[in-house]
C-alpha cells in the first residue's frame, strides 16, 4: 500500500523519504533506496553519511533516525531534489 502525502504545491502523491542532509544542502553524494510495488516501506533517499550509519549499524536504529532527521516528500518534490545531488548507489534494502 502506498503512503499517500498532500503537497501544497503537486497535491496528492506518493510519499518518499528524505535525509535532512539532502533536504537542505547540494551537491551531495546519495544512495537511493528502491522499494518493491508493493512494499509498504517509503522509497528514500540518503546521503552517503547516513548510508554509512546505516551500514555500519544493526539497520535501520534510532541513532541513524536522529541523524537522518527524514524529511517526507512527495514524488515530484523528492525527484526535483534529487537533481541536485550525485547518486552513487542505488538498490533494494531490507
């Protein structure tokens, strides 16, 4: 089932997960996590800091949230960010 967010400015659209990181910087280095059709999980987006959080630790950990700070987008808000970063790895995570 796919989350659902109101954007003021695309309206309705599909959620996706965002670092703080991303959200306020450019430039960056970023892994893009990809999500099955029909996954409930959110396709997020993280910063090459936050992917080493998360490699480095048991997954997806309360440390990694507080660094991260997800911000949620919607799709075409969360694609337009993304052109302003350089993406290094891209794939499935569980």
């Amino acid at each position: 089932m796919t989350e659902i967010v109101n954007c003021s400015e695309h309206g309705p659209n599909q959620a996706c997960m965002i670092c703080c990181h991303l959200a306020k910087e450019n430039g960056k280095e970023f892994a893009h996590v990809l999500v099955e059709p029909d996954d409930d999980d959110m396709e997020t987006a993280m910063c090459v800091d936050c992917e080493a959080h998360l490699l480095s630790s048991d997954g997806w950990t309360e440390e990694l949230n507080e660094f991260a700070k997800w911000k949620i987008y919607c799709r075409q808000c969360f694609e337009q960010t993304l052109k302003n970063h350089y993406l290094v790895a891209e794939g499935y995570m569980k």
